[in-house]
C-alpha cells in the first residue's frame, strides 16, 4: 500500500488530526470509563484517542455504542456477566465525617 492510499485510510478511521477542544496533540491510550444507570455503576477499560494537552477524550462509534448499551443494562438491573468489585455509597457534604 502507497503512503497516500495509507493516508486516507488513517483520517477514514481517525475523524481528527488534532484535538477539536484545543488543537492538541492526540494520542491512542487505555482509559478508565465509569458509566452510571440509574442507580448502579460500571467501569469499563477502552481505548481512546487522549489530547496530551487538555485530556479531552475521543471514542470511537463502536465504543459509544457500547457505553449506551452498558447503561441501559445497568438502569434494568440487568448485571448478569458483571463482576461486582465493591458498593457505592451516596455522602453528602454536610453528612461527611
């Protein structure tokens, strides 16, 4: 494949050069995504393009779709196939220790 031809594949699969917020620098990373439904959470490890500059980060349409179906799973109490790791608790500050 010619550099041109892998050129266009890139901004096909990578809709920006820079970072949209602050014309940063991006980088693919593996990133923390905490997604709440309802009352319950999730945390999902993803890859994502990162702005080294102001942390901004872009997903992927695939992954977004996956966020929304987490989320409507987790409004259902639908957790089947999770792995519960621990309990939220809700503290407000004029509750706090």
């Amino acid at each position: 494949m010619d550099k041109l031809t892998k050129e266009k594949m890139m901004k096909l699969t990578k809709p920006f050069d820079k970072c949209p917020v602050c014309e940063g620098v991006l980088e693919e990373k593996e990133v923390e995504k905490l997604l709440r439904g309802g009352v319950n959470t999730a945390i999902i490890m993803v890859r994502a393009e990162v702005c080294l500059r102001c942390g901004e980060r872009l997903y992927s349409q695939e992954t977004v779709r996956l966020f929304e179906k987490i989320r409507r799973k987790l409004e259902r109490r639908d957790v089947a196939g999770f792995e519960q790791i621990g309990q939220s608790y809700q503290v407000r500050a004029s509750d706090s220790v």
